[in-house]
C-alpha cells in the first residue's frame, strides 16, 4: 500500500492506495497552514485502514506554493525515514491532468495551467492515450500561456486566466488531489523527491 501526499497548492490532500485502487482518502481546502494540517489527516487514514504502515511514500513535488511543496516534502522524508519505506515523488501537473482526463474519457488532450508567483502561471500539456506529457513545464505570464497552450480544455487554478487571455476556450477549476495518483502511471510516480519549483528562485546570488 502507498500512502500519496499533497500540499502543493491550497489543497491539503492525503490517499491510500493499495492495487492501483484507492482504500482510503482525505482532502480539505486549506490556503495555508498544511504542516497542521497534514499529519493528523494522515494519522486519521492510516487508523482507518487498521493501524498499516505504508510500503511506500509518494509526494506532490510541485510545481506550487513553495511553502506548501516543502512541507509535502519535509513531511513525506521524514515519514519515510521513521517507517523505514522508499519515497518517491510525483508532478501536481501531471495529477490535474490525470484527473481530468479520468472525468471526460473522450477528452484527447488538455492543458494544465496553475496560478504561480508574480502573477504567472505553471503551464504544461499532457496527452490521454497514452498518458504523457507533450511540452515541458513553463511559467509564463497569462498572455504568454495563452499563446503556448492551444488544448481547447485548460485544467487548474490557473485555467481561467489563461482562457480569458485567449479568449476562448473551457476552463476547469482544479486543484492537484493525492488520490489521483492512483491514476498515474508508473513513469509518472517515480521522481525523486525534490522540489519542482517551475521557475527561478526570484533571490539572486551577487556578484563577486
């Protein structure tokens, strides 16, 4: 069984995964405040399911809120270290558009667009069959991402700015879920577990 993790967005969201199936899932919109959050949530799963330990940890790495991926990291490495099980990470990215896909089976291809810092967005395509990435993560300003994604359906908490700019188009509200990484394949849950940041930390080291 997998316990899957994440904070990466304003979203606090903790599953069970066990066969590919989901056994047990808790998700709370928070803003902030996920390192209160977190452990009691996952505390509660796990005593619903008997008192299990997990055999594996798998994190949302972001890219998001950097408060919140360092805490869905801090939190899955340090479970892992007292459990004694591997952690491995996964992309928010790739979770909306996971689930997208899942709700609309004839949806073929669809952006994912999540609201960033300095009022750009995280920006990535994804195809359905097979499940795959088909451009690299970007953060660009609205403008920008409406002109580097063409999917008709625009996934995330970004969605709707990118819409607008592009002036047409469906956007779909959609905040990456733990639960849906029983959605992802196999490729999509094995990162390792570092931050996912999409863009360049904004402080610059000086010049010598």
């Amino acid at each position: 069984m997998i316990l899957a993790i994440d904070t990466a967005t304003a979203a606090c969201s903790a599953a069970l995964i066990d066969g590919g199936g989901v056994r047990r899932a808790a998700s709370e919109a928070v803003g902030r405040g996920h390192a209160e959050r977190l452990v009691p949530m996952v505390e509660a799963l796990l005593r619903e399911a008997g008192g299990v330990v997990p055999a594996a940890i798998l994190v949302d790495c972001g890219p998001g809120s950097f408060t919140g991926v360092r805490v869905g990291l801090a939190a899955a490495i340090g479970m892992g270290m007292g459990w004694g099980v591997p952690v491995h990470g996964c992309s928010s990215m790739a979770l909306v558009a996971a689930a997208r896909f899942a709700a609309d089976p004839d949806l073929e291809a669809c952006a994912v667009a999540l609201a960033g810092g300095h009022g750009e967005l995280f920006v990535q395509r994804f195809a359905a069959r097979p499940f795959a990435a088909t451009g690299d993560l970007v953060s660009l300003p609205p403008a920008e991402a409406a002109r580097f994604a063409s999917e008709h359906v625009v996934a995330g908490s970004g969605a709707a700015a990118l819409v607008e700019a592009r002036g047409h188009g469906a956007a779909i509200e959609a905040l990456p879920d733990a639960v849906s990484a029983a959605l992802l394949p196999p490729a999509f849950v094995a990162l390792p577990p570092r931050p996912i940041y999409g863009r360049p930390p904004d402080a610059k080291p000086k010049a010598a």
